[in-house]
C-alpha cells in the first residue's frame, strides 16, 4: 500500500468549525469540548485564543485503487495571555498519528508565541497519555507539577509542563 502524506499549518477560521467539532468528537482521548467552546475559540472574544489547524491530503493506492482523503487533519488550540501561553488542546485524527503533525502542530504553535514575544508555554495533560506526554518531552516542555485526581471520567492526575522560550525579546 502506497501513502503520500502532505499537509500544511494555517490559522484557523469560522468555516473549520464543523471538521474541527468532528475530530474533537472521533478522537477518543481529546477534551471533548462543546459546539459553543469550539465557536468562542474561533470568534474574536475577550479570552484570546489562537487556533491552528493542519490542512492538506492524503492519497493512498490499495491494490490499484487511489483514494483521496482532503481536509482538517489536526489542529491545536491555545490561550495567549500576554507573555503567557497555554496550550488547551491538541487533537489529530487517528489515521494520521504517529506521523509527525502532532509535532508540526505544536513546532508552529511555538514559533508563533515566540514571534509575539511569549517567554513561557504552559499545558495539562492526563498523567497515562504517554504520547502526548512524549510529544510535549519532544518539543522541550519539562514537567514541573502535578495537580492530584484533576480530571474525572476517570478521575486521574494531571502533569503540569511548561516550556521556557529562551529566543523572546
């Protein structure tokens, strides 16, 4: 079977919102945020928010057959508060983890804060997503607390990481 994988990073607009809403929805371990979060994240409100989607298509040829698969296939949300950033959510879709876009999502969410002179990036994470915890070690987040028995559904503790951006002004 032949893949040919390729995507590209943009803001997001108000026209994303129903592929964002059904990645957030299929993706087992995403926070699955309502209709409306996902609408304020992406209309101007006094909670700036930055929301990245990854964008582009894929072409794989099972056994002679082309089948084109063309839209959102991650995106990333966080909150710009001034030098401070958090990241509130990353989703990709199944089919395309472990490629690399969780990665790309994240590397150009830092690029940007770093343009707009944020000095730290802070995130959350349930402490049994190995991934997304390898992800965030990847991209040079340290782990520095953890708040005990934060989330339920199951209830478990969240890892608190932050990432310093040594290159703001």
């Amino acid at each position: 079977m032949f893949h040919f994988f390729a995507t590209h990073v943009r803001d997001a607009k108000l026209r994303d919102l129903e592929d964002i809403i059904r990645l957030g929805s299929e993706v087992a371990n995403s926070p699955h945020w309502t209709r409306e979060q996902y609408q304020q994240a992406l209309s101007p409100t006094d909670i700036p928010r930055l929301v990245m989607v990854s964008e582009g298509r894929v072409q794989q040829r099972p056994e002679g057959q082309t089948t084109d698969i063309e839209g959102v296939m991650g995106f990333i949300v966080a909150r710009t508060l001034g030098s401070e950033w958090e990241v509130e959510n990353v989703v990709v879709g199944d089919q395309f983890k472990r490629k690399g876009l969780g990665h790309l999502l994240l590397a150009c969410m830092i690029e940007r804060a770093r343009r707009e002179n944020a000095l730290v990036v802070r995130l959350e994470v349930r402490a049994c997503n190995a991934p997304a915890i390898a992800l965030y070690a990847k991209c040079g987040f340290q782990q520095d607390g953890r708040r005990k028995n934060y989330y339920s559904n199951p209830t478990e503790d969240a890892l608190l990481f932050s990432l310093l951006l040594e290159n703001a002004s």
